[in-house]
C-alpha cells in the first residue's frame, strides 16, 4: 500500500519542463546579493523601541506598533516576567486558537507549565495559573462575568496581541469590548505591526480609561526588505528604482516597459511554472519562499508545477526532512498518508490553506519554521496569523479576494504579506519577489512599497448577546454612557462634518438607537422585563455568548433540542453554525436518517414564527440547512473520517471548523446544567463523540 501511495503520487505530479524561464540576474543586483547571508550571532541586546515600551506600560498603558519580526514577543514575555516576578497575575489574548497555543507552548517553557494556563474554548487547562494565554472571546467573556458578579478580573496586566483586529469587520468589537470594559485599574499593552491611526486610538483609550496610552512606534525592520521582478524570461531585477524622483519612489526602468504588457510568465487563468521559479531562487540563494496565492486550489494545483530536482542535488537535506517528517507525523495515523505527504517529502515544498487539518497545518509551519522546506504555496491570510518567515516572499497578484470580491491590496494587507520576508538572526536581508500577470497593477505594487498603513475604523455593533450580558450589570443609563465611550463615537466626534464636530452625546446616538431597537425586541419576547431587568429566560440566555443566541435560546425555551440523543443533538447545533449557503441543493434526501429530518422540520417549523419577526425588525434571521446536521450525525455516530470528508463534500478543514463550532456552541448549552440538565448533560456527551482523532491529534 505504501509503495503504491508513493508511485502513484510520484507519476501523477512530476511537471514537464516548460521553456523560456532562464535564470538570469540584473548586475545591479549582484551587490545586493553579496548581502544574503546569516548574521553572527551576538548578545542579545533590546532595541530602543522595546525598552521604551517596557518602561511606559510601568507606568500606564502602551500600544506598540512594530514590523513582523522585530520584537514584540520579547516585550510582551519580559513584560510579563515583571509581573510574576512581583507577585502578580497577566493574561495574554490573542485573536487565533492556533496562535495561543503556539504562545501557550513557549510561556510554558520559560515559565514553567505549572504556571501558565490557556483558556481557548477548545481548551481550559490550568486556569488559577499566575499566568493565562487566551482568545479574546474568552478575555471579554471574563469581563461579562466579573462585572456581573461585581469583582474585578483577577490579573495585573493584560495583552492584546494583534491588535489591529479591532478594526476587523467580523471580530472588532471584541477588541473594542475588551477596552471599554477593562478596569482602568489594570494596564493594556496592545502589540500590532500594522495601525496607520495609532495617536487616535491611544486618545480614545485616555479618553475612555482616564490614564495616560503611551505610543511606541518602531518603522525600522529588524530584516531589510528589497523589492524584486521577475522577468518572464526568468531574470531577476529590482522592481523600483535606486533613486527616487522628486521624493516619490518610481518602478524601475527596466520594469517599466512591463506595465500594461501581456508578457506574462504564464496564460492568464494558469499558474506560472512554479518549478522553474524556484529554480531561479535557489540559484541566487533566495530561498526559502512563500508564495502568495489566490485560493485554495491555486495553493494545491502549485505543488503540481514543481520538480523534486532541489531535493535530489541535496540527499542530506532530503534525509533530514524525512527523518523530521515521521517525527512530527508519529502521533497522527490519519495525516501519515496525507495525500500532499509526498510533494512534501520528494520536493521539500507544501500547501498551506484554510481547507487543511489544524494537525497537517501544524505539521507545514512547523518544518517551515525550521528552515527545512524550499517553498509553501499559502492564501494571503496566512500574512496574518502564521509565523513562519521566509527568505522571499512571492506575490503574484496585486488584488485580494475578500470573501465577496476581489479588492486592490491595502497598505496594511501589503505590510502583512511582505513582512514575512527576511528572518531575524537567519537572514541579513529579505526579498519581496512580484511576478508580471493579468492581475498584477506594477504602479500600486510600487506604491505600496512605502505607504503608511491603513487606519484602523470602528467596528463595535450592537447585537443581542452585548445587550443580554450588558443588562446583567447596568442600567440602560450607564450602558448608553459606556456606548459613548466606543472608539466609534470618539471618531466620529473628531469627524468635521459642516465645519462642527459632533458631540459626544450626538456621536453616541447610532448605537443608542441600535441598542433600544435590540432591547424592545428583547422586551417583546420577555427576556427582559419592562423595568428593563433581565427576566428569569434573559439571565439563562446571556449565558449563550455565540452566534444567534436569540434564536437557540428560543428553541430551549420551545423544548425543540433532543434531550437524550448526543448524535442528534450535535447534528441540529451545527444547522445553527453552519456558515455556507445553499447546501441543500445536491442533497439526495433518501439517504438522510428519518429522524434527523423530523427533528429538523420540527425545530425549523416552530422557529418560523420567530425568525421572520428577526427578519421583519431587521435583526440577522438563520436558514437551517440539512447538510451540515447531517454531516456531524455522520461523524457522532462514528463514521470514519474519509468517508465523512467524501459524502459532505468538504475539505477537510472546512469540516474541522464546522465540528469545532458546533463543539463551541454545545459547551454553552452545557453551561445551562441549572435550567436544562438534561439537554446540558447530553451536550457533554455530544461533545465526546465529536471531538476524536484526528481532530485532537
């Protein structure tokens, strides 16, 4: 079976050689290339930048904003050192599961396990530790629970890592959450490499905490960045010129002819020969190298296009990746035949994307990380929340699909992307590489080169969950007075508009008006009461901190959940949290269990009523699928992992987060053991027979 796994693999991706790609180099490049190399080690010695950052958040609050690589771990652990070695307790959020536990497994060795826990939903491990490493959810969840129980968060410090999250579409007002509500008795440190507004942001948080936001900004990179082109004939030159014309940066001369050309390296619709280019890196020593991909399956169909030819003319290197390989894959019988694993070993290049195993994913950072891999073929999101820096960096478009369109890069989006090239201690210098194509605008590329980072806007927004938890400890008095203490009023307070700038109060008004809306609706249905208290129901449902609380608080209260069947319950859930539309389409109904489709009907027939009074008073409404139940009804009633992943059609990422999130929103419904037990008990056994191999791994 092995041997046949690898044959198969080996006949079905070798490319054939496509002509026309010769490396070559520009001569002024050669003094540039004199300069790659690894650096010699010396002593650590902190930069200005982050001793100022540790002596302001001595004081007061601190947001640092600094390149990809530059240090801002090092401030945060040094930091946080400051406060063990006091006596004190730190939490340190972060807006990715994977990221906390990657920050959880390195505060663990310089600590020592016994004093850091991690709280992530997923996990909850140690959590009286002096020391917790969390997801922001979780951090503002925490504040939910300390105002309302009247006691104040039990840490000294707190650390927003990521920072530029709060002006995330989806997730900011979490990070917008956190900062209003965090007791002004506890210090924020804020770690960002791209905030384009970062004295707005420092003057709303004086503004709202009362006490002095200190601004450390570092522009330098610990790494230097030279900008490239590759020709289609495959010569390499430099993208901009080496003096700037009247003090703007110009497209070099040499690339300027390219501009509206259609010599492009490959048809468009195709991808380059990925082999030949990184033939042409390797032979000027600018791996290792990722490359920045439009989709998924541009990231797959890449591995197609490479050789194992870099490999075969380095057996130790070969040897060594293998040898590392089966460590890494010794705890994960599921991944050990990953059908990419022979790209991976027999060329040294990989996939990395969302529509992978969290357990695969790991496996591709950690050997990038090592420095064993030549290439990763990854989406842009990776630029975000993956650290794994490279020699180069390979940009083949100037757009970004957004999830509804494609959009031209952002100043912010460009510095993400090109602040994985160059490694600091492994590289003296980093090379971001852009590649002629239909979708490549040279003129923005080169703009973007120097532009300052995007600001950052508000994106608090009222929803039933802030309301419900809200009212567990204010009054609508105070929770209009907190409202107009957002980041969203602050700038539109500073907004001139008719030569006159709004008032605090005016500037408050949108959300009021949001929040009274969400809270006659509440009323309606009686989870808060006419004195504007919660009722008994508002109280159990605050618990609900997910999506579309409302809606599964009503079918608790309508006795729809199955309260004996974990399989069902789990497969109902995951039509709450299933995120992808129209799903049903290609469903052939007879092979879907009878009371999987009862149960469903039932609770979509008497959440009818319900859901279009949402609609009709513009609140968000939620289509039930049959898919995604019967998805998780597979796997809780133990189906194999292929076979799920082949009768739902999904990557097996996007399986990993359907089960995670039905996980997530089954340990809220445990959390309501005091009003429904029985349903609460059976979440946890739901849970159980949802999270296994390979998604605990």
């Amino acid at each position: 079976m092995k041997n046949r796994f690898y044959h198969n693999r080996k006949s079905r991706r070798t490319p054939k050689n496509i002509p026309g790609i010769k490396p070559g180099a520009d001569p002024s490049l050669k003094k540039i290339f004199s300069k790659i190399g690894v650096p010699e080690e010396s002593p650590f010695k902190p930069d200005d930048f982050q001793i100022q950052a540790l002596e302001a958040i001595q004081k007061s609050d601190c947001l640092v904003t600094a390149p990809t690589g530059s240090g801002k771990t090092w401030i945060a652990e040094t930091a946080i050192s400051n406060i063990y070695e006091a006596g004190g307790k730190a939490w340190y959020a972060s807006p990715l599961k994977a990221l906390s536990n990657s920050i959880h497994a390195g505060f663990s060795q310089k600590f020592g396990s016994h004093n850091v826990g991690i709280l992530t939903g997923d996990r909850k491990e140690n959590t009286n530790a002096p020391i917790i490493i969390g997801t922001t959810e979780i951090l503002r969840n925490h504040l939910y629970d300390a105002m309302h129980q009247g006691e104040n968060l039990t840490t000294d410090l707190v650390i927003l890592d990521e920072a530029h999250f709060l002006g995330d579409e989806e997730r900011g007002v979490v990070w917008e959450e956190i900062m209003i509500y965090l007791p002004t008795r506890i210090p924020l440190l804020m770690l960002s490499a791209t905030i384009g507004n970062t004295s707005q942001i420092a003057g709303w948080l004086q503004h709202v905490r009362k006490r002095k936001c200190f601004v450390v900004e570092e522009t330098n990179r610990p790494v230097p960045l030279f900008p490239l082109f590759l020709h289609p004939n495959g010569m390499l030159s430099p993208l901009i010129s080496a003096k700037p014309v009247s003090g703007k940066t110009v497209i070099h001369k040499k690339v300027a002819p390219h501009i509206g050309s259609k010599q492009f390296l490959s048809a468009p619709g195709k991808l380059p020969p990925m082999g030949e280019i990184i033939g042409v890196l390797k032979k000027y020593h600018l791996l290792p190298a990722i490359f920045f991909m439009k989709s998924r399956m541009d990231c797959d169909m890449a591995l197609n296009l490479c050789t194992e030819e870099n490999l075969n003319n380095d057996p130790d290197r070969k040897e060594r990746l293998s040898r590392r390989l089966n460590e890494l894959l010794a705890a994960n019988d599921h991944i050990k035949t990953h059908k990419q694993r022979w790209q991976l070993e027999h060329m040294g290049v990989a996939s990395h994307h969302s529509g992978q195993l969290p357990a695969w994913k790991i496996v591709i950072e950690t050997l990038m990380a090592e420095g064993i891999l030549d290439a990763i073929f990854a989406t842009s999101t990776v630029a975000a929340g993956v650290n794994f820096p490279a020699r180069t960096v390979v940009i083949l478009n100037s757009d970004r699909f957004n999830g509804i369109e494609f959009q031209p890069l952002s100043p912010t989006e460009f510095h993400q992307m090109t602040g994985r090239a160059g490694r600091r201690g492994k590289d003296n210098i980093g090379f971001a590489l852009t590649l002629p194509g239909k979708y490549m605008d040279l003129r923005l590329m080169v703009r973007l080169i120097h532009a300052q980072p995007s600001p950052i806007y508000s994106q608090i927004r009222i929803n039933f969950s802030m309301v419900l938890n809200l009212l567990l400890s204010h009054t609508p008095g105070q929770i209009r007075e907190l409202l107009e203490k957002s980041f969203a009023a602050y700038q539109l307070m500073h907004t001139a508009k008719s030569g006159k700038t709004f008032p605090v109060t005016e500037a408050g008004n949108f959300l009021w008006n949001s929040f009274q809306q969400h809270l006659d609706f509440l009323k309606e249905h009686h989870y808060v009461s006419p004195e504007n208290a919660l009722t008994q129901d508002g109280e159990w449902a605050s618990k609900l901190r997910i999506d579309h609380p409302l809606m599964i608080a009503e079918a608790f209260r309508l006795g729809i959940f199955p309260e004996s069947n974990p399989a069902l319950l789990a497969a109902i859930t995951a039509s709450f949290v299933n995120e992808r539309e129209n799903v049903d389409d290609h469903l052939q109904m007879d092979q879907i269990p009878k009371q999987l489709i009862n149960r469903l009907l039932i609770v979509k027939k008497s959440l009818r009523s319900f859901n279009q009074n949402l609609h009709a008073k513009g609140f968000p409404s939620k289509l039930l699928y049959i898919s995604p139940a019967k998805t998780i009804y597979d796997w809780a009633m133990g189906n194999s992992w292929e076979k799920v992943v082949k009768t739902s059609g999904l990557a097996e990422g996007d399986l990993a987060r359907l089960i995670l999130r039905t996980s997530d929103n089954l340990r809220h419904f445990r959390n309501l053991f005091d009003v429904f037990p029985k349903i609460a008990e059976t979440s946890g056994k739901a849970i159980e027979t949802i999270i296994r191999d390979p998604l605990i791994s």
